[in-house]
C-alpha cells in the first residue's frame, strides 16, 4: 500500500489550499533526498543492506543514488575515513550544490573508531559539517534509517534562509569552507 | 647435485664472501643472514643469479627500529625465494639511525620499486638509486616517519581520552 505524506499545516477550502513556501518545499526537499554514498568500508556493507528490498530507503524517497555530488543532497559517510582520503572528502563535500547534508554513519566516521592511529582522521567532522552521527560498528540498516530520518527531519523543519545566514557562513568558514 | 637448503647455502655464502656473513641463524626453520649495508646489492645480485640457489623472486623488503641499539638502530631485511628450489631466506642489513642509507635493489627485482618506498615511507630509509622514492601509502604532508618508535603509534591530536581509561 503507498502512504501518501501529509500535507503540511495550512489552511484549506473549497478549491484552495493556503500555507507556507517553506513547509512545502521542506516537505519536497525531505522525501526526495538523493543520497552520495561514500563508502568505505563495513558500514558501506550495511548500507547496501539498507538501500536493499528487505530495508528499502527507497520507502523514504531516497531511492535515487547519486554517485554525482553535484546531483546529491545528501552525503553519507560509512566507514573508515584514513587522513590520506580526507581531502577527497572535502572536495566531494565542496562539489555538493546547496542545500546539502551530511551523516556520519559508524563508529569510525564519527569519531575514529578504534583506529586511534596516525593514518586515520578522528571523524569526519574535523574537515566537514556533519548534521547527524550514526553510532554503531557498524550500525545496523535500522539504525541507518533512523539518521536519515533524522535527516528528513532537519530538512523538513530548516528555515529556507538558514542558509544565507552570517552563523551559517561562518560555520562554514571554520572548516576553511568556500562559500558561495 | 647439493641440495638447497638452510645448511647448504649458509655454506655456499661463508665460502663465497667469508667475513661478509656476518651473523646467522635460523628461526621457525627459516635462513636468516646478516651482511653489511654497503655489499647488499653484491650479495644479494649473486644469490639471484646463482646457478643452483636461484633466488628469483623478492618477496618482501621491510625494516625494524631497535631505538636501543647504537648505530644499529635501523636493520632493513630482505625476504627471498627462490621458486624453482622452493627455498626462502631472509638478508639483514644493520644501519645508523643518523644516516640510514643502502643501495636500491630495483635494479634487481622490480618488485622492490614498491616496497622501498613504503619502507621508506614509514622508516625514513634512503634507497640510494631508487627511480621513485617519495611516500606511497602516508598522505604526502606527513613530515615524519611514523613506525620510527620516537613516534606515537596514536592520534596525538585527540583530547577527548584520558590515560586512566585505557591503562596507560
């Protein structure tokens, strides 16, 4: 059976049905996220399982895998993220149109995991903005789900100009983030 | 016809270099030979081309760091094995940490093109004649040599670990 979302507060009448841009576009934005996996290693694994029927992201409006970043909304981290591969990282992030996401899935994306070592950055968060953390090593697909559903929350409810913002702007700065 | 074996070419190599055998033994059942830096190539090259011992394939070039021994502190041994006798042995080469340089065994096995550099990657050891020796596996802003144990093995710029969680 396919659930309809519902539509946003607002008011309704006969022919007309009145509410904000920013709820509908919010709205548009959390049920079609197109996901950049960038997967590394076991956490990866688990994200096949999730894209795969039995979980299916695609229940979520995320079907549609993006391995172009400039196509993608959201970048998902899975696994182990050595230093060597950070400005890769970075560039990727860099080449994602606005507005963009970001899930740092595992133990090793978030924080390093057990790689407490010269090679491995300690979370992906020392070179990128990161919007949610999946605990876990690795973390189940349910798990998976959960932080894109936290995704779809934070797009669901971000205020259209956030992102012209001078705090945003300077968040961005921070990371030594060009911003547009 | 004399067989190929740990006894046999330990005999073969006092004979044919004499004092440049330095040290040997064997452990798990394998040859293992200490000759100085400066002939590694030499010996190395006549072991390769021997008739009999025919030590066709490098299997590994590796070093260890002995920070306690002076003027010894780096040793960068070499894995042969020789197919058609399916006879492996190790070469050890013993240099100072102050200046640790040895000749390059790429004009020998190819195969050593890949592996000096990862050893020099991680131990900082100068493969004269190398055609390439720049880091391999590190990210090229490192600017130490990580497995040298003056380093710490962990991620020194985390602050979030307190030492009597882990032990230490």
């Amino acid at each position: 059976m396919v659930k309809m979302v519902d539509a946003p507060q607002g008011i309704e009448g006969q022919g007309f049905f009145a509410t904000s841009l920013g709820k509908v576009i919010g709205m548009a934005r959390a049920n079609s996220l197109w996901p950049l996996p960038f997967a590394t290693s076991c956490c990866g694994i688990e994200f096949m399982a999730t894209m795969g029927s039995n979980y299916d992201l695609a229940r979520f409006g995320s079907e549609r895998l993006s391995f172009s970043p400039r196509q993608a909304d959201l970048l998902m981290v899975m696994g182990t993220i050595a230093k060597k591969m950070g400005p890769v990282l970075k560039q990727v992030y860099d080449q994602m149109a606005e507005p963009k996401w970001v899930i740092a899935v595992g133990a090793c994306a978030s924080s390093g995991g057990i790689f407490d070592t010269y090679s491995v950055l300690q979370g992906i968060d020392r070179i990128i903005p990161v919007d949610v953390y999946v605990p876990g090593c690795p973390p189940r697909p349910e798990q998976i789900i959960e932080g894109v559903m936290k995704i779809q929350d934070l797009a669901r409810n971000e205020s259209l100009r956030r992102r012209n913002s001078d705090e945003y702007k300077k968040m961005l700065e921070s990371y030594n983030i060009e911003t547009q | 016809m004399t067989a190929v074996n740990n006894e046999s070419v330990l005999q073969m190599l006092k004979e044919e270099f004499t004092e440049a055998v330095m040290q040997s033994d064997t452990q798990y059942g394998m040859l293992s030979v200490e000759i100085p830096a400066d002939r590694n190539t030499e010996i190395v090259g006549w072991l390769k081309s021997h008739s009999l011992i025919n030590m066709g394939f490098l299997t590994d070039v590796c070093a260890v760091h002995y920070p306690e021994q002076k003027g010894r502190a780096l040793v960068v041994v070499y894995h042969l094995h020789s197919w058609t006798k399916n006879f492996r042995m190790r070469i050890k080469c013993f240099l100072p940490a102050e200046k640790p340089e040895i000749a390059t065994m790429t004009g020998l096995y190819n195969s050593a093109n890949w592996m000096e550099r990862e050893t020099f990657d991680f131990y900082g050891v100068q493969f004269i004649g190398h055609p390439n020796l720049k880091r391999i596996l590190n990210m090229d802003e490192m600017d130490y040599h990580p497995l040298l144990k003056q380093y710490a093995l962990e991620d020194e710029t985390r602050d979030d670990k307190v030492d009597s969680f882990f032990g230490r």
